[in-house]
C-alpha cells in the first residue's frame, strides 16, 4: 500500500492537474517552483527516499541484514531517480533521449550512484552504531548521497546536446576568432556599453579587457560606461581609463542613482546618438562575464539571421538566494508579459542598430523591468532573437543590489504597468 502511495505522489507531481480560473492563482505559483531544477531535485529526492524506507523496512521485516537492505533499497530507488531525473528534475535541458543517448547517460548515473552508495552505507552504518533507528539512520544516508548525486549529475550527467555543443564552441573560442564574427565586426564596428553602480574596483580590469578585445579583432569600437550615481571613485577611474585609451572609453553620467533599467537606457541611447556603429553590445561592470564570449553572441546572430542575441547563465555565480529570486522573476515576467526566452536577465546582450533605432524611443522600463521590456518590445515589432549559453563567474568586488526589497517591489507595480501599457498599444 506503501508503495502505491509513493507512486501516487509521484504521478500526480509529474502531471498536475491544470489549474481552474478559480484556483489558477495557487496553481501557478506551483508551477512557478516547479520551474526551480533545485525544487524539482528535492521533490524526486524525496519520493525516492519515501520508496527505499519502504523497501527498506519490507526488507528487514523479511529477516535481511540491516545493512544489506539499506543498499539493495537504496539501489532500486536509484534506478527510479534516474527515470525520474531525465523526465522531471532536468527536463529543462534540450537531452536527446535516443537508446543510445540513454545509454549513455545511464552508465553515468550509476556510476555516480555508487559513489552516492559508499556515502549512503558509510552514514547508515555510522548512524546504526549510534543506536538510531532504521528509519532515521536511512533518511541522514540519503541525504549524503543526494549531496554527491545531484552534485555531478547537474555538472555532467544530465547536459543537454546543446549545452555540451556551446561547451566545446566555449573551449574553441579561447583560442581561436571566428571569421565570421570578425568580419562582421570589422564591417560594421560595435558600441559596447556597461551599467556601473559603484563598480570601480571592477572597472579598473573590466574596460581593459574588453579595450583589448576589440583591438586584437581589428575593427572600430567604443566603450561606454555609465555612471549611475555612483558613490564610489568610478568617476576617477573611467576619466583615467578614457586617457588611458583615447577616443575609445567615453563616460554617461547620472548625477544621481536611477537604477538598472535606467542605466541601460541611457546606454542605449548614448551609443546611438554619439556613435554610428551598426551593432550594440552591452554587460553587466560587475566582472561576471567574460568578453571572449561575445563571439558565441555574434555567432548565433550571424547563423540565425537575428536582430538581438542574448545570454543565457547555465552555470549562473551567484548566491541561492539571488538565483531563486531570478528563477522566479523570469517565470513571473515571462507569464504576466508573454516574451519568449530562456534567461530574460542575463546581463549580456548584442543588439543590432536597426532594431535599438525602432524599439528604443519606447523603453520606459525601470530597475528589472527593462529586461523584459526589451524582449517583448523587439518579439512584438517582428525582430528575431537568438540564445545562447555563456559562462558566468562570481562577483570578485563590490555588491549586488538587485535583491533590494524596494527595488523588487517597484519592479513588480512596474511589470503589471508595463502589461497594461503593451495591451494599450495594441
């Protein structure tokens, strides 16, 4: 009976049932979380915990070795996790689920499982001579091996076909320049701007960095700063950069801080008024991205004949707090607005000039509505977008300040704004 409750559980987390009009507004925050692979990976944990108790204790019940239950159990439920892993807590990724490619992954998966196994058995064990009961001492096993199983399978196992493709593109791309991206950049020249709140310790290796870039590649460039309001000496640092690098780092200034959706506006609109480059890029100053990978940007936007290329974090730096509340922002803005993207925040986006000239006068978004904004306004006037996965790395200096509860309360009043808006316009 045991057993088909847990299967019970199991079926009716994979399949929900869809939400009425009366209920929609509990359902969607379900789904919400369930868009989280960490929640997904807890939920599928837990249901294989609950059925290796079970087989566990039946087990015991029928006279096996403590010990040996646990890892028989313990093994059945792996093979479950494994069903369960490829259909439900990493269905996010593009996986080609062939008989080949299930072979391929599934000789991973328990390898990794028996490593899970060792750690499991080792904590079971510990717990017994402990005197814990069965029950008790099996759930602190679990645990343990759910460490290691989610661990290395998120980094290795369950990667998607593209992924490992962007993978191997991320690897060539240190060491080789595509041509295509050179040509098209030498053809056209870029506008590179970055949004700066008190990031000068960042800066001093940021600007530099993407200075060198463009000259290695040969063509003409412009490297925009805003200062928004900064505190700091971000100032001092870009007017020594701007004589550093003459007529190549050029500063907007904000007297007072207006936020994100207002830095990047005015970086917009500096770069077209003050430069007549035919493609505009921008990153985030915090030195979380690599400027290298711009050229897996303009790749796709070359290959799919794109307007706009943005993208996406799959291995995002950042504290859990932070990825929780830009997982939830994504589905949020992605429901209330209706834009297609998988990584609406990524602070690294190519743009071409055409398609800022057409959408630009219309950008009104402030703090984190103008990610979305940019995507629904460009989706809505008929651009075509490109995505790609780029690395992420962990802020060295300075602070975050998206996670200000001010700051996520206005975006919010600001979103439902900006639906209303977009519905006027038709």
């Amino acid at each position: 009976m045991r057993t088909l409750m847990v299967a019970g559980g199991i079926c009716f987390l994979l399949n929900p049932t869809k939400p009425t009009k009366k209920g929609g507004g509990d359902m969607s925050a379900f789904g919400a979380l369930l868009g989280i692979r960490l929640v997904r990976f807890g939920i599928v944990a837990a249901s294989c915990t609950l059925l290796q108790q079970v087989l566990m204790l039946t087990l015991i019940s029928w006279g096996t070795n403590d010990l040996v239950a646990n890892g028989i159990a313990f093994g059945i439920s792996a093979q479950v996790n494994f069903l369960l892993s490829a259909v439900f807590t990493f269905r996010d990724r593009d996986i080609d689920w062939s008989l080949r490619m299930i072979y391929r992954h599934w000789l991973p998966f328990n390898s990794i499982a028996l490593c899970a196994l060792v750690a499991n058995e080792f904590a079971f064990a510990i717990c017994r001579q402990l005197s814990l009961g069965y029950v008790l001492a099996s759930l602190v096993g679990a645990c343990a091996g759910a460490c290691v199983s989610f661990t290395v399978n998120n980094k290795a196992t369950f990667v998607s076909t593209k992924e490992q493709v962007m993978t191997d593109m991320q690897t060539a791309a240190t060491t080789t320049l595509n041509p295509a991206v050179v040509n098209r950049l030498r053809q056209e020249g870029i506008s590179f701007f970055m949004p700066a709140h008190n990031e000068a310790a960042n800066l001093v290796n940021v600007v530099p960095d993407v200075v060198e870039y463009f000259t290695l590649i040969g063509c003409e460039f412009t490297v925009i700063v805003v200062n928004d309001g900064s505190s700091d000496n971000t100032v001092e640092v870009v007017e020594q950069l701007s004589q550093q690098y003459p007529n190549r780092v050029m500063m907007a200034q904000h007297d007072v801080n207006q936020g994100y959706g207002a830095g990047l506006r005015t970086g917009i609109s500096t770069a077209l008024s003050a430069t007549t480059h035919g493609l505009v890029a921008f990153f985030d100053a915090d030195g979380q991205f690599y400027i290298r990978d711009i050229e897996l940007l303009l790749s796709r936007l070359i290959l799919e004949d794109a307007d706009l290329s943005i993208g996406i974090r799959t291995d995002r730096a950042d504290p859990i707090l932070r990825r929780l509340m830009g997982r939830g922002w994504h589905h949020l803005s992605q429901r209330i607005l209706n834009y297609k993207a998988k990584d609406v925040d990524c602070g690294f986006k190519v743009f071409s000039r055409l398609m800022l000239e057409k959408i630009a006068p219309q950008l009104r978004g402030n703090h984190a509505v103008i990610s979305p904004e940019l995507l629904i306004r460009a989706q809505k006037a008929g651009f075509h977008m490109s995505e790609v996965t780029v690395r992420h790395r962990a802020r060295e200096a300075g602070e975050q300040s998206g996670a200000n509860l001010k700051v996520v309360a206005k975006s919010l009043m600001q979103l439902f704004e900006l639906r209303r808006t977009i519905r006027q316009e038709g």
